[in-house]
C-alpha cells in the first residue's frame, strides 16, 4: 500500500494528466489513456502521436472537462484537461 500511495503522490506532483482517444469511427480507448503534461494542448498531442498529425489537422472534437459541451469542435491551441475524450479529425 505504501508503494502505490508513493507513486500516485509523485504521479501528482509531477503534473500529468491522462487523455483519453478516440479514433475516428471507432470505439474510445477508456482503459489505456495518454499521459501528457497539464496544460497541454491539441497540438502538442498530435506532434507526440506522429508528426504528420499537425500538418494534416482539420480539426478535433473533445468531449469532457475543458468542452463546454459534449464533443466541441476546437483548434490546435485548445488546452485539454485531465480526463478529456479527444478525437482527431486530419485530412488524407
């Protein structure tokens, strides 16, 4: 017990947060979530997934703390918040 108190108070205090995807027509990966640093945002995600991700970008749909409604469009400049759905949308 005392291990995993240690490890969620450094998880705490490192300042991560977990980001949930979601494919485009697919299922949402709820077990195995990103772990971006806090105040992260669409594009710093995209550029860790593959680099090709901001150059493509058209946009994203984000559903949970930082939408002010379920699966807003946003920006690549769009800050994400611990726990946010996201899914992004890029051109072929």
């Amino acid at each position: 017990q005392g291990v995993e108190a240690m490890k969620d108070f450094i998880y705490d205090n490192l300042g991560f947060m977990s980001v949930f995807l979601k494919p485009q027509g697919q299922e949402a990966d709820l077990i195995e979530p990103l772990i971006v640093k806090e105040g992260s945002t669409v594009r710093e995600v995209c550029a860790t997934l593959h680099r090709d991700f901001v150059r493509k970008f058209r946009f994203a749909r984000v559903k949970g703390p930082s939408a002010k409604f379920d699966w807003q469009r946003v920006g690549l400049d769009h800050v994400l918040r611990h726990d946010d759905l996201l899914t992004i949308i890029i051109r072929r």
